[in-house]
C-alpha cells in the first residue's frame, strides 16, 4: 500500500509540474500492476475478476485472466478459473493456461474440475499430455 501510495505523490507531483506525461504514464501503470494485494487483505477473486473485466487492452486483458485463472485455481475457486478462461481469446495463452489449472485443481482433489478445463483444450497434444499427468500416467 505505502508503494502505491508513493506512486501516487510521485505521479501527482510529476503532473503538476509538467513533466513528460508518458513517462508519468507508464511509471504509474507499471507501479500500480506491480502492486500485489496484501495477504489475507486483498481484494477477493471477485473483485479482481471484475477490475481485470473492465480492461480495454487485448493483451493485457488476456494476461490479467490468465494470472487470475492461475490464482483462482490456486484458491479452489473453481467458478472464477472458468470466467477467466472463458474471457482469455488467444488459443496458445488459453491452453496454457487451462494446461496449468487443471493440474493445480486436480492436486487440490478437484479432479472432475480439471478434466472439465482439460478437455475442452483445443491443442490436442497438449490437451492429452495434460489429461495424462491427471490419470497420473506421465
């Protein structure tokens, strides 16, 4: 929080007196997606869910799911993994990230949940790659 914080007077102060705005820009976004929520304070996945939503850049909308999918299955949540995965277009960024969750959901005994996310993978050597490894085949 207190680097957020800093960022901000930084940012402020850099706007006031007229520096170069695209340096404040970026500083500011870099700070700001930097910041990780505090432990056991954080925003819910909910909330992270619907700010990563409300992003307008396709590259950084798709990153932000696919941190999120992997933090979500990380948690259990298997309802937010699979908003997030829905929301990511790219198919390689997609895949892997399904690849991802579902083996971290099936560690964490969700099994039907991972073959779910594992068979809806539309790279089929990754998709039966991942599907063995939850048999506990590979």
């Amino acid at each position: 929080m207190k680097q957020l914080s800093a960022a901000l007077i930084v940012t402020s102060l850099l706007l006031l007196c007229g520096c170069h705005h695209r340096f404040v820009s970026q500083h500011a976004v870099n700070t700001v997606v930097s910041v990780p929520p505090a432990a056991g304070t954080g925003l819910d996945l909910a909330s992270r869910f619907r700010a990563a939503s409300e992003i307008r850049s396709s590259p950084e909308i798709e990153n932000a799911m696919a941190k999120l999918a992997i933090d979500a299955a990380s948690e259990g949540n298997t309802s937010i993994t699979t908003k997030c995965l829905n929301a990511i277009t790219m198919d390689p960024l997609k895949d892997n990230t399904a690849a991802k969750v579902a083996l971290i959901l099936a560690k964490k005994g969700k099994g039907k949940e991972a073959v779910d996310i594992a068979t809806a993978m539309s790279t089929q050597p990754l998709r039966d790659a991942t599907l063995s490894e939850i048999a506990g085949t590979k």
